[in-house]
C-alpha cells in the first residue's frame, strides 16, 4: 500500500515548487500537476477560480511528514488535504522503496 495525497493550490509557480522540494527531501515518489477550475462559497460569496491540483505519492510511513509539510508551505487560509491508500504492483514500490527517505511521521 502507497499513499497518494491530493490537494489544490492557487498557481502551477506553487505547486511545482511545493513538490519539487518533497522530492528533493526524497519524501515522495512523484507528482502529478494538473490545471483546473474550482467553485466554492468563501465567506458568503461564490467563487470560480483557476487552481491547480497537486497529486503526490509516498510511502504510507511519510504520509504524516508529507500532510505536514504541505500544511507548512499552503498559501490557503484552509487548505483542503485529501489521502487515499493505494494497492500498487509490486515492481512500482521496489522502485519507490529504493529511494524514499522513511521520516517516521
């Protein structure tokens, strides 16, 4: 099992370097960035804004270090943080074990 953990942020400038960092701390195995449109009510009013969504994938062991860390570094007052566990083929978590730094939470 992996975690992969989903949040949005505000612009691609945030999201690449929000996981350029946990990559380089060797905290996860990779992202995915994608571009979007998100609607919500914010303090009464509606809202559409271009967001983009940060996938990443971890060990469920960093899974804890990972949330905080992009808790640390999220520009939102109130960011959503999303985490699903995941069955993944056996050849794909040797090559994520070999390089993932185990944080311990």
């Amino acid at each position: 099992m992996i975690s992969v953990i989903y949040t949005t942020l505000p612009n691609e400038d945030t999201a690449l370097r929000i996981g350029k960092e946990l990559l380089e701390m060797n905290l996860i195995a990779c992202t995915h960035i994608v571009p979007l449109t998100s609607q919500y009510i914010w303090k009464g009013e509606f809202c559409q804004e271009q967001e983009y969504g940060l996938y990443v994938k971890t060990s469920r062991n960093n899974t804890k270090s990972v949330i905080k860390y992009i808790n640390k570094e999220h520009p939102y007052e109130i960011p959503y943080i999303q985490t699903e566990e995941h069955t993944i083929n056996n050849a794909y978590k040797t090559w994520m074990d070999s390089f993932l730094m185990y944080s311990g939470g």
